[in-house]
C-alpha cells in the first residue's frame, strides 16, 4: 500500500508518471520500460540493486545494465521476483513490467511466469488472517502438528490440479473439535471453483475465500473434542486446476514442528527441466539452503523431507524450459 512517502534518492511515491514512462510502460518493449522508470525515479543502479536486496532479491549491478540495455531478459524464477520487485521500488503500476515480459501469441504456454511478490504475499497474509477472525479461528487451533505429507499433482498443461495432505496432530488444550486447512492458488485461480475434500477422519465445515488473492479456507471437523494431549490423524485435499502454469509450491510455518514431508507429482507429458528445494525465513526474506532434486523417472516426481520443522518457510521450485 503507497501513502505518499519519498525514496531517499528518487521521487515522491505517488507524482504522476511522466508521458514518455507512461507511454514506454503501455507499448514497451521492455528494456525501454524498465530504462525509463529508472531515470525518471533518478536512481543510480547501485541504489536500485540496495533496493532490491531490502526486498529479498539479489541483482547484480551488471545484471540490471543488460536488463534496461536489452542485452538480456529476465526469465528465471529469481530474476522474475526481481521484476515484481522493481514495480514496487520504481512505484509502478502492478503488472505493468511483468507483462511486457509476456511471451508472442502461441508461446505463453512454453513461458515460465513470475512467483509471487512479496506485496501479494502481504496481502495474502492480511487476508488470511481475515478469513481465520471470521472464521473464529486462532492460527494454531489449538493443535500441534506432529507430522505432515502432502502431495501435489501437476497436470499436462503444468497447471496445479490439487492437493492432498496426510495430518497427524495433538491438542494441547481440551476441547479441539476442528482444524482449519489453508490454500493459496496460483496467480489467476478462482477459489470458487475450488473443491474441499474431507478423506479421512474428518468432515468439511465452512468454507471462505477471497477471489483476489486466491486464498481459501476451509474447516475440517472430527466427530470427537480432543483433550489435551489427544492426537488425531485425519486426511484431506483441494481440487484446484483453476490457474495458469504452476512453477513452486511453498509451506509456510509459523512455529516450530514436527516432521514435514512434500511430493510434487508432474504428469508424463509435462515434465520440467529442473527442480529445487528452498527455505526461507519469511516472506521478505531471499531463498536460501536450495539443494537440486532429482526427478524419478518411475514416478515423475521429486520430494523433501523436513524431519523438525523451524518456523519460516519451506517449498520447491521447478523450471520448465
């Protein structure tokens, strides 16, 4: 959210665009873009890399050179963030850079798209916690987490198509008759369309969503109140399929717990190039502890295995091309 404030070494957040930044951001291409927004904030390189390290991204200055030169562009995971950072530090519109990265017509599919932002991570977390008051949930339930599996499954369009999770939890307080599951869509998906699934051990409750930043809800009730000390093991899943290509998945921790396990299942017919393990502290946080996973050729997938989970968060990537 933009109130007005002033970079130490560019203009105010909140002066109207220039014509020619106006007019560069709506026809491109981008390196002329991206040129323009720079010299019109008056930011040196070396400021604008600064910047981008608050944000959790790291450019190097010859990078950003050949970035605005159109030497290069930017098309890995890393340098995308960097993009969807930029938009906030040069205090554009959102998507306005991004899209001008956009593939010719008939390629968009073979394109790998940019992660989320850090701002859409904000304000997936505002909502989030919305969505839990509504609900009258606190964020741990009353629950500790055990131990968890989950399983993603990626389709021939390299789309999410769901999700399933394998819980194991004990209360530690009396009383506990429900957890509540959270899922984040990929950029584009519609949580209304959305399906909950309660597999095992559990019904599903209420269910809230919030179209913009595809996050969605769900209660699971058990037919039991826990006491404290109980544990329940209980299954469920998300239906999904409702967005674009999918290039991670991330799990976010706000304590410390037990042991956490992710499979991502890719079909035969889209498999990607590589695919990486990460960490992250927070959210505004850069990756760290990337360890390269091999892709099983029996069963198209990779995995992980957190034996003691630590709060922040924790995911795998994967290119495409």
């Amino acid at each position: 959210m933009r109130h007005g404030t002033r970079l130490a070494d560019g203009a105010a957040e909140g002066d109207e665009a220039p014509a020619d930044l106006e007019a560069a951001l709506r026809t491109g291409p981008f390196h002329v873009a991206l040129r323009t927004a720079i010299a019109v904030r008056r930011l040196p390189l070396q400021r604008v890399r600064h910047h981008l390290a608050r944000h959790g991204v790291t450019v190097g200055v010859t990078s950003l050179s050949y970035w605005q030169q159109g030497a290069r562009r930017p098309q890995r995971a890393e340098s995308l963030r960097a993009v969807r950072a930029l938009e906030e530090i040069l205090q554009l519109p959102e998507e306005s850079l991004i899209r001008l990265l956009a593939p010719p017509s008939g390629r968009a599919d073979r394109e790998r798209p940019a992660a989320r932002s850090y701002r859409s991570l904000v304000e997936a977390s505002d909502v989030l916690r919305a969505l839990l008051d509504e609900l009258g949930s606190p964020v741990d339930g009353g629950l500790h987490t055990i131990g968890q599996h989950e399983r993603l499954r990626i389709g021939a369009r390299r789309e999410l198509l769901g999700r399933q999770s394998q819980h194991i939890v004990r209360a530690h307080k009396d009383g506990v008759d429900r957890y509540v599951a959270i899922h984040h869509g990929d950029p584009g998906c519609a949580p209304e369309r959305i399906a909950v699934r309660a597999l095992e051990n559990c019904r599903t409750g209420r269910v809230r969503w919030h179209r913009g930043t595809g996050v969605l809800v769900a209660e699971l009730l058990f037919d039991a109140r826990l006491r404290a000390g109980d544990t329940h093991l209980f299954g469920y899943g998300f239906e999904d399929g409702t967005a674009g290509v999918a290039t991670e998945y991330q799990r976010g921790f706000t304590y410390a717990g037990g042991q956490y396990a992710l499979q991502v299942r890719f079909d035969e017919q889209a498999l990607p190039v590589r695919c990486h393990r990460f960490t992250q502290h927070s959210a505004a946080a850069p990756r760290g502890n990337r360890q390269q996973l091999t892709l099983s050729g029996s069963h198209r997938s990779v995995h992980l295995v957190e034996p003691q989970v630590r709060a922040g968060i924790l995911g795998i990537e994967w290119d495409w091309e």
